[in-house]
C-alpha cells in the first residue's frame, strides 16, 4: 500500500509518561494519531491510504479516493461524514434530518483544569471553602486544558472538545460541549464522552459485568469484528455493567503490558462500543446512552456530556489500578472526608432490618461503643410509616413512636457513649402508600393510562423536576438540622423505567433521564455543601451505582448487599481495577451470612472487610466473647494500617478465575517500607501441594521483618517465591501479615 505524505497541523498533548496526538487536515477533518508511550514529532505518516471501495470521499476530495473517513481515525467522529463505523456524535434537525460534518474551526490551550457545570469532573485542586481547605494537598496538582473547536456549517452547530491533562498522574480527562448556534431546534441524539480510534493492534476488553448481590465480576474478551456493547438504561449505571473499561494488549498481564482505562463521570444510562472495522482498526468509545436519548437544543442553548478519564500504561493492569486510584481519591474525591480515617461504623440493617425499637439500638450501640466502634449508623426504618418496605418513603418525619424518643435525643443518647451518628436515606423514591404521594401524584415516574412498573413498592420521584428534589431536599435538611449526625448513607433501591414528567412537552422526553441525573447531582451538591462535615457513603441496593461521578459526591460507596466474605473477595477484586479502596464500603455481618447461608470465622470476615472503609452490621451483643476480643483486636488493627490500606499501593496477588486454593491482596507503603498482606485460604486438598503467594512491589533490596514471627526474607525472595498458605488450616481462614523493611 502507497503511503502518501499528507499535510497536518498538528495538536499534541503530553503527560509525563504519554502522548496523544491529533491532525488537521487540510480540508478540517479532526484525525486522531496517536495515544501511547512518549513520543515527540509529527505523526501524520502513520497513516496509510488506498482506494477502498464502498468507502465513500468527501465532497471536496472527490478526486482522491484514498481519503476516505470509513478508513481513517478520527477524533470525535459524527454520523454524516461518510464513515460508517458506529459514530460518537449524531444530530437530528428540526427537519428530522440526521447528518452533520463536523470541521475543525479552531483550538487553544487555557491553564487550569476545565469544570462541567452541573456535573462531575476531576480536578486539579479542589475550591476552597469552609473545611475544604483541610484536606492534604496532592503533589499532582498541576494540569492544563486544551480545546478544540469544531463546527458543523450546515445546522452551525459548534462542539467544542475539552481535553484535561493531568501530567504528573498521566490522565487525560475528555468531554464534548455541544451548542446550538444556529436559528433553529437541533435535537443531539447521540453524544458520547470520549472515543479512541486504533490504527492497528489486536486487543482483549476487560470490563465488569454482574448483578445485584455480586457486582463488578472481572471479564476478559477479546474484541473481535463487528461491535460490542454493554451498558445501562436502568437510570443507574448498574449492578449489571460499570462504567469502566480496559483495553488491554492480548499479552498484557497485572505486571506488564499495554493497557488503556477509560472511567466515566456518570451514574446514569450510558453505553460502551468496542467496534473492530473492516480494516481491522479498533475503536472504543462510551457516554451517555443513545437509548430513549435526544436532547432538544434551542438555539443559543449548550449541553454538556459527562467527563472519560483516559490512562494508558504500558506496566500492565496494577500499574493502570494506580493511576485510577490516585486520580479518584485526590482528584475527584471531595471535602473533609477524602483524605481523612473515616470512622469504623456499625450499621443496624442485618441486625434489625426494619423490626427495631429506640431500646435495641441503643443496646447494639452500646455494646458496639465498648468494643471501639466509633459510629452508630440507623438504617432505613426511622421515618414515616415504614415498617416493611412497602410503605413510608417520601414521608421524611422521624417515627418517634417506634424510637420511643425523638431522633435528636437517640442521637445524644449515642454521642453519650462517644460515638458518632449516621443515618439513611432513600430521597429518590415514594411509595404509594405514603403521604407524599397522596398529596403528588404526579411526582412519580408513572405513565398516564398504564400501570407503572413497581421495584420493592416503590415509585421513583421525578428529580428531572427542581420542584420536586426541593421539596425533599427541604423535609431530610429538616431533620438533618433537628439532631447532631456526622454521616448519611445516601440509598437508591430500583431501576427507573416509566420514565414520564408530567411537565414535559413530549419535545423534551429525549432529556428527562440525563435532567434526573443532573438532579441528583445537584442534590448531592447541596448537601456537600450545607453539610460539609457529613461523610456521606453511597449505596444503591449496595453497589448498583458504583461510579467515579457517583465519588464525586460520596467518597465511598457501600459495595455490596452480598456481606459474604468468601462473595466479597470477588465483588471486591473487580472494584479494585478502577477504583480505590478507601472507596470500597465494606462491613463484618453475622454468620450463617445472611445472603448465602456460609459461615466463616470472625477474623476472615475482618480480613476482607479490611480492604475497605471499614466497619460492622450485625447484632453484636450476640456474638461470643472470644469473638467480642476478636472484635476489639480487628478495631486496633484497622486503625493500625489504615493509611497503607487507604493510601498504599494496591496489588492484586490472585486471579479469582483462576486461583482455586487461595486469595490474596497486598498493600504497599509508596516508599515500599511496610507492606500488609492478606491470604485466604479457598479450596483445601489432602497431601496438596503448598501454595506460594508472590508479593509484589517490594525493596527488591531490602529485608522484611514478616509480623512478629521474627522471620525475616529478602524482597526480592518474597517478590520472587513467596509466602506459602499455611497447611492444614481447612478453607476460608485468613492471615494477615504486616511486612517492616529493615
Ligand atoms: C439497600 C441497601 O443496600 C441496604 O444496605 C439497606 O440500606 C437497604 N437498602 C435498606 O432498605
């Protein structure tokens, strides 16, 4: 094939161990060149050209049939253009005329880290602002924000890219603006955050797929011909697919090899592809699902898509974990809470779920304040008429009957015995059987002349309306501002489907999921700032709306309503690939396990729980009292580690797919002089043989003192043979070794 020399201008982002380039062509296309290790120069001779048949030419180069869009990477490409792969970018006239051609117009540099009004998006350093200003300072502070301008002349239609480049942490973060300069309604019906055309290469996608109770399961494929696709239309981003993704080289493993992350901002619909062409040339690309999506645009208006951050590695799959979890726990995690010990909790859910009184609480806090737990955290249950699920929510007044005392003075009463108070809520949703929706039907989610589809009882409230996310906005700040509370758990409990405003002209129906989003957010917004001590944790029937925007607003998420240690350490080594473990909420519950009827001790339970924000919920008055000392011994250990475990770095040491006989997972301090391991043994064999687990991340140089066994091993021995599971111990018991560089 003929390569032809073609004339470029050239945009060229660096970080410090990465390049992306981008071309201009003559005629204004935007060509994507080169995303990878650090380069210098002009890339444009990467591309090739030939004659493809059925690839048609734009009209100008009509002549040159070697140019061709259908063949050659772009950057944000639009449906319309003549390339027939699946586009980032579609748009629908008033005409009903889909079709745009998209040129470059302009571009510059700007310092400082772009925001998205209304949205998620990392920062460089965060506003300071009441408490704000505590919060440890990173040392990757710097960054720079470049944008491109592209127009189409046609609808004039202007989309500006925004590329935020965070050098010290090798991120790039992307988002689209789309503003309708023209006279006359467009209506943008796809629109994604970010793609990424490959030039050449073959690929494995991993991503994280699962379901309620058993979020996050890692799953390698490769990316063949043709599209792939997962995503959400559930209103949430989903226990069944995560808004992350990796592409990685078919060769790369935890310690080596190309890898690409994209992680996007976003707790909504959205929707990935991964599209090989006929030229074997990938692209991937996510955003806002085009699923019911067509957002109506007046002239003058903008909308904004979410923020993708982008990494590459070529140091395989730990190294990409690294980024991510340095970008989100300093850069889009927020407020008092991001850097700081958050308190080991009790929650009541297991113990009580909605069959408690004031007397029992008090009585589990009680006993939990004696063993050093550090907060009480009441459950759903306190409010309205909510004895089961099928009543109460939207009624946002305390039932002081069933506390027996007003949730002001069990708040005191709990802070008597110097612990903290956290409480839950569910302000998304109604039940029918509830005041709220006597007075406001309309408030609901339900489609005139059709019965609504209906998720444990209850309705989902329209937070596209303002109105409506006031208003309950107002009644929880209410009793947030009648009791001393330090946390929130902030739950969301069904997927969203009859998705119908009663105030929207059926004009705007193509909006109202992203406009529920974008309440959300803006409720999350006001209670971060009117509360800005309140750790709030995030929870959607556990982990259903895990997601780096969803971080944003909670730094930590519960993880799971699967509290089963042996599940967790699945769920947990999926989150873990994009996301860090002072995000991971992760709790100690009763055995038999509630969800899967397993019993294992005490201390495994503690292990995997560790490898999280860490804390409780079971009724622990009734546990053992060699349990109780366990229970106090777990506490000092948490407080013990919990910098290495929050702010160390994190190495997958098993693959669960793989790894029948044991799990593992190590922290490391980031200058390697303490490491904290954990081991749990899985299936156990008679007259087997010894399983080794190899550490990673060491001194290679420096010996380690291992626990208090006085043994000591060189890092390089521990990195290249190991620890080996201690024999006989039968399944699910777990070690936990702090590792001292001499
Ligand atoms: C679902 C959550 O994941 C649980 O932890 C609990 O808070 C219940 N909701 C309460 O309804």
């Amino acid at each position: 094939m003929e390569h032809k020399k073609f004339q470029m201008d050239y945009i060229t982002l660096h970080t410090k161990h990465t390049t992306y380039q981008m071309g201009i062509t003559e005629s204004g296309f935007l060509l994507h060149l080169y995303y990878g290790p650090k380069a210098q120069g002009e890339l444009g001779s990467l591309l090739t050209f030939a004659d493809r048949g059925y690839s048609g030419n734009p009209y100008e180069l009509r002549d040159d049939r070697t140019f061709s869009l259908d063949a050659l990477p772009q950057e944000y490409p639009n449906y319309g253009n003549g390339d027939f792969r699946s586009p980032a970018f579609r748009l629908r006239d008033d005409s009903g005329v889909f079709g745009t051609d998209l040129r470059y117009e302009s571009h510059r540099m700007i310092p400082g880290k772009y925001r998205i009004p209304g949205m998620p998006a990392a920062y460089a350093e965060e506003e300071s602002g009441s408490c704000l200003k505590e919060t440890r300072n990173s040392k990757y502070t710097a960054a720079y924000t470049l944008e491109v301008t592209l127009t189409d002349a046609r609808t004039d239609i202007e989309v500006r890219l925004l590329y935020g480049v965070f050098p010290e942490l090798d991120v790039i973060t992307r988002c689209a603006v789309v503003k309708n300069a023209g006279n006359s309604t467009v209506f943008v019906n796809k629109a994604y955050s970010m793609c990424l055309d490959f030039l050449t290469g073959t690929y494995d996608l991993i991503h994280f797929h699962g379901r309620h109770a058993m979020e996050r399961n890692f799953e390698r494929i490769p990316v063949i011909s043709g599209t792939q696709s997962f995503g959400s239309i559930r209103g949430a981003s989903s226990h069944q697919h995560n808004p992350f993704f990796i592409l990685a080289d078919r060769e790369a493993t935890e310690d080596f090899g190309d890898c690409y992350g994209v992680s996007l901002l976003y707790s909504g619909n959205f929707k990935f592809e991964a599209e090989r062409d006929q030229y074997c040339q990938t692209r991937v690309q996510i955003g806002i699902s085009d699923e019911m999506f067509d957002y109506r645009l007046e002239p003058g208006e903008e909308f904004h898509t979410p923020e993708a951050a982008l990494a590459y590695t070529p140091k395989g799959l730990s190294a990409l974990s690294h980024i991510y979890h340095r970008l989100i726990r300093n850069h889009i995690c927020r407020g008092f809470w991001k850097n700081r010990r958050r308190p080991i909790l009790i929650n009541n859910w297991e113990a009580t779920y909605f069959n408690f009184t004031g007397k029992q609480i008090l009585s589990i806090a009680r006993e939990a304040a004696n063993l050093g737990i550090e907060m009480f955290v009441l459950d759903d249950g306190w409010f309205g008429k909510r004895d089961d699920d099928s009543s109460g929510l939207g009624d946002w007044h305390v039932n002081e009957k069933k506390l027996g005392r007003s949730l002001a003075e069990l708040s005191e009463e709990i802070h008597g015995m110097d612990m903290l108070f956290g409480l839950w809520i569910e302000p998304e949703m109604v039940n029918e059987d509830s005041e709220l929706y006597k007075k406001h039907p309309d408030w609901a989610f339900v489609i005139p002349n059709k019965k609504p589809v209906m998720g444990r009882n209850q309705l989902v409230l329209d937070f596209s309306r303002k109105e409506v996310a006031d208003f309950i906005f107002q009644e929880i700040a209410k009793v947030l501002d009648s009791i001393r509370v330090e946390y929130l758990k902030m739950d969301m409990n069904r997927s969203i489907c009859d998705v119908y405003s009663a105030l929207s002209g059926y004009q705007n129906y193509g909006k109202i999921m992203h406009n529920y989003v974008l309440g959300v957010y803006d409720f999350l917004e006001r209670l971060h700032a009117r509360y800005p001590r309140i750790l709030i944790e995030g929870c959607c029937g556990g982990g259903g709306r895990f997601d780096a925007g969803m971080l944003y607003y909670t730094p930590q998420i519960w993880c799971s309503d699967d509290t089963d240690a042996i599940e967790r350490i699945k769920i947990q080594h999926g989150t873990s690939f994009g996301y860090p473990i002072s995000a991971v909420g992760s709790h100690v519950s009763a055995v038999p396990n509630e969800q899967t009827g397993r019993t294992v001790d005490i201390g495994t339970r503690a292990v995997c729980a560790m490898a999280g924000s860490f804390g409780y919920e079971l009724d622990i008055g009734k546990l053992q009292a060699e349990e109780k000392a366990f229970v106090k011994e777990q506490i000092l250990d948490y407080k013990k580690y919990w910098n290495l475990i929050h702010n160390g770095l994190y190495y997958r040491l098993h693959n669960p797919a793989k790894d029948r006989e044991a799990a593992a997972w190590l922290f490391v301090s980031e200058d390697k002089s303490e490491a904290l391991l954990n081991m749990i043994s899985l299936d156990t064999h008679a007259n087997a043989p010894a399983v080794y687990i190899r550490l990673k991340g060491l001194d290679a140089e420096k010996n380690y003192l291992i626990g208090d066994s006085g043994n000591v091993l060189n890092g390089n021995v521990l990195m290249h043979t190991g620890i080996a599971v201690p024999f006989h111990s039968g399944e699910y018991r777990a070690w936990q070794y702090h590792l001292r560089a001499l």
